[in-house]
C-alpha cells in the first residue's frame, strides 16, 4: 500500500479535492492523510487565542470568518443536492462546536481541541465526496490511532497495533482516508504533532504499515537547493538520500515537518515529494541514492538562541562538558550546534523555554553570554575530505557577512553557520549565487 498525504494548498479549494480524487484513481490499495484546508489552522489558532485572552467577542468573529466561505465550498465540491446536504450537515456540526468554546473557561487543553477541527473538517468533506463519486473509501479517524507520549513522541507500536487492525476490519476498502497533525496524548486528549504535522503523520503511518512508497504532495515540485520564498532562481533536487534530506528538514526546508524522515529511514520507505498542481513532475525522491552534485542544498531555521559558556579556571577541566550536557539534558532541550574553544563552549538551541533555569544553573559554574535572534544556516552537500575547495566556496560567498559559529566535520554532509537573523537573506542568497 503506498500512503499519500497533500497539504493545506493540495485541498485548500473544491477543484484542488476534485484533482485529488482523480490522482490517487487506480488499482492499488491507498492511505490517503489530509491536511486542514489552507488558512483553516492559522484562523483557528487565532480564534484560540482570542478565547484565551477572554475576548470572546472576537473569538465569535473570527469564527463567522472562518466559516463563511465553506458554505461555497460545499456548494462547489458536490453535484448532487443530497452530498450537498451532507457536506452542508459537516460544516455545521463543526461551526456550533466551535461556538460551544465561546463564553467558557479556555486553555492549553481547549486550544488543542480547537486546532484538530481544521483536519477533520477537511477529511469528513473529501470523504463525503468520495462517496458522492463511487469510490471504495473508509475514513479512518486518527486520534483511534495516532498518540504521543508524554515526551511529544509519537508511540510507535501503537501506532502500528491499531492501525492494523483498524485496515483490517476493512478487506473491501480500496480507500482510507485520514486526519494529519492530529493525535491523543497520554491523557486521552486531543493534541497534534506540531505545525506542519501531517507530513510527519504519513511518514509514521508509512512506516507503521511498511508502505512500498510515502508521496507527499504539496504546492511545488520537489525539495529546491534553497528557500524558493527567499531566494528566487531555486531549483528542485531529484534525488536526497535519508541523511541530506533529514537535515534540511531539520534545518529549516519548510517543505518538510522536522521529524518527517525518521520514520521512514528506519524501514527505508522512499518518500517522494511531489506537486499536486504539476502531477507530471518529477518532484524529489529520498531513498538510499543521491544525486552527484557536490552541495546540494542550503536550509536556515531561525528562532535560534546561542550561548557561550566559558569555564571559571582557565582551561575547559574535563568533565565539564558532561556538567553543561546534564543541564540542557535536564531540562529536556536539545542543543543543535557546538563549537568548543581552550576556554569556552558555544551551543545553540532552539527552545528557548528553559532558557532561564538553564543559565541560572550553569552561571554556578562559569560565566554565560547569551545572544538571541540567530538563524541556522544548513549546507548540505558531499563535504568529503577529498574536496577541499568546496568550503572555501561557502566562505568566499559569505565574505561580507558577520559568522558567529562555524560547524564542519560533525557529519561529511553538512556544515553549518550561525548568523544573525537580520542577515539570512542576503546570506542565501549569496551562497546561491556562489555554490550553485
Ligand atoms: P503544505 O501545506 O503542502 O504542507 P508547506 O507550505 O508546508 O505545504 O510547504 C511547501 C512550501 O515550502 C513551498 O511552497 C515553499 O515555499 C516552502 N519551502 C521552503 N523551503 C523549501 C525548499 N527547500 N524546497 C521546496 N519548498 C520549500
Ligand atoms: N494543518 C496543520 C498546520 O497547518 C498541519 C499541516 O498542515 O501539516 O500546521
Ligand atoms: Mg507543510
């Protein structure tokens, strides 16, 4: 069975879900995973936090807002006045439980209740449609399935315990339809994989069902050299292997959730990224092989805070990197890039939410400088021993820009740099211009 996931702008109108049904046509047993229709989580995380706020007022506007124009697409989406009536019956249900939040008590819980709407609005209406044109479909509600534990991490075997045996009731079904991003907690709440999640929903039930292929479709061809909404004469790479296309996910490449790949590397399940819009190109595929270019792609994630940490006596004792390690490591937040110096360690993170207790312990031991604002810049490529003029490109590009970190030999497909954010964009672009 191959696993086919299309995202927000894939099912955002009632032609894009139309071209859909006709894409995912044939023989072959599929597992189709839908994310919200374009725009619909961000309105919802913004109804959220005007009922957080205890503008109830607003919340109930932006509610209205949102469901203005489903009743269009409801009316676009199906032939028939009974599809109709059901797609019609869908939006509704929906928009009066939205409405049930208005006026009550709001928090974490709550929030994530309200961001799961988006996916099964989306899948409830594809799957009434897929009815409405004869095609063998069951939905597959993935919060039967999906769950994290309480580290965020989805629960592998669960995961693959109950979706089995969920397909399983269904020997009939050529279809199966599911909600991305979604997910139960330990709790039995509702709760969700982070944003962008659905393409990390199709890698886990990819690997969950050891699919033959895991597609992703999205709104351009494949994964390009550099950010395309940054940069404009980017291109899309035709093939990465697990590693390359790992780190540009992790790194940034938006194209990807972060945690997209794992799952799939570990049963080695091609994934093949592919436009909806342009269903004859050939997109990218991540598999074993790769491409023969030298560098093959440039990521920057921001949000980045980096801290140096220098030790109190003069050299760094051994030991004292275990001390800084324990630290990060009791605070659950994991360090992105190290660089270390006779005197210092400099590390970045990401999640900045224990940044605070974080400094307070290690300042018992050494002192700390911290600067906020820093982006990541990824290069990925074959940076061998054997290619020494390939770094000296990256440096010649960046000649005019300040480095405040430089990471190369932690894996041979990649270096990375830290800069400040008010300086990616004219970095990317000049490594596009220099190494490409
Ligand atoms: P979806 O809604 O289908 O999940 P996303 O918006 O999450 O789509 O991801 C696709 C977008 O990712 C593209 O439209 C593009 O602007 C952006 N993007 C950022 N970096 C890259 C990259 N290296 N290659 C391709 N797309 C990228
Ligand atoms: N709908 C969710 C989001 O917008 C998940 C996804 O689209 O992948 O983040
Ligand atoms: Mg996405």
């Amino acid at each position: 069975m191959k696993v086919l996931k299309f995202g927000g702008t894939s099912v955002g109108k009632p032609d894009r879900m139309h071209s859909i049904a006709r894409l995912i046509a044939g023989k072959d047993r599929k597992l189709v995973v839908l994310s919200a229709v374009s725009g619909t989580t961000n309105a919802l995380v913004a109804i959220a936090a005007a009922l957080t706020e205890g503008d109830h007022g607003k919340g109930s506007q932006l509610i209205e807002a949102l469901f203005a124009p489903y009743h269009e697409f409801v009316n676009l989406l199906y032939t028939t006045a009974e599809a109709k009536q059901k797609g019609e019956a869908i939006v509704n249900t929906h928009c009066d439980y939205i409405k049930s939040y208005v006026g009550k008590p709001f928090g974490e819980k709550e929030t994530k209740e309200l961001l799961a709407e988006g996916e099964l609005i989306s899948t409830a209406l594809f799957q009434e449609y897929l009815l409405e044109i004869n095609y063998q479909s069951v939905l597959l509600p993935a919060l039967e399935f999906m769950k994290i534990d309480d580290d965020n991490e989805p629960v592998h075997e669960y995961i693959e315990q109950m979706l089995t045996a969920e397909i399983a009731k269904y020997p009939e079904a050529q279809y199966f339809i599911t909600q991305g991003f979604i997910a139960k907690n330990t709790k039995g709440e509702i709760d969700n994989l982070k944003r962008g999640g659905s393409d990390y929903t199709a890698s886990l039930v990819g690997a969950a069902i050891r699919a033959e292929e895991i597609q992703i479709w999205t709104d351009i061809d494949g994964m390009h050299n550099n950010d395309p909404r940054i940069v404009k004469k980017t291109f899309p790479i035709a093939a990465l292997t697990f590693d390359e296309a790992a780190e540009l996910a992790y790194f940034g490449a938006k194209i990807l959730h972060p945690s997209t790949i794992l799952p799939a590397k570990k049963y080695r399940i091609p994934v093949r990224l592919l436009n909806t819009m342009q269903p004859e190109a050939k997109g990218t595929v991540i598999a074993d092989q790769t491409s023969d270019k030298d560098i093959k792609a440039i990521a920057a994630k921001d949000g980045i805070t980096a801290i140096k940490i220098k030790s109190s006596r003069m050299l760094l004792a051994y030991g004292f990197l275990r001390r800084v390690f324990e630290i990060f490591e009791k605070y659950k937040t994991p360090i992105d890039m190290i660089t270390t110096s006779e005197v210092a360690v400099s590390v970045t993170i990401d999640d900045a939410k224990n940044l605070t207790a974080i400094l307070e312990e290690l300042k018992s031991f050494c002192t700390v400088e911290v600067d906020a604002n820093q982006s990541i810049v990824c290069i990925v490529g074959d940076f061998l021993e054997d290619k020494p003029g390939l770094v000296n490109k990256i440096f010649e590009a960046l000649k005019n820009i300040p480095i405040r970190m430089i990471s190369y030999g932690g894996s041979k497909n990649n270096v990375s740099l830290l800069i400040h954010t008010q300086h990616k964009n004219e970095a990317l672009n000049a490594l596009n211009e220099g190494v490409f």
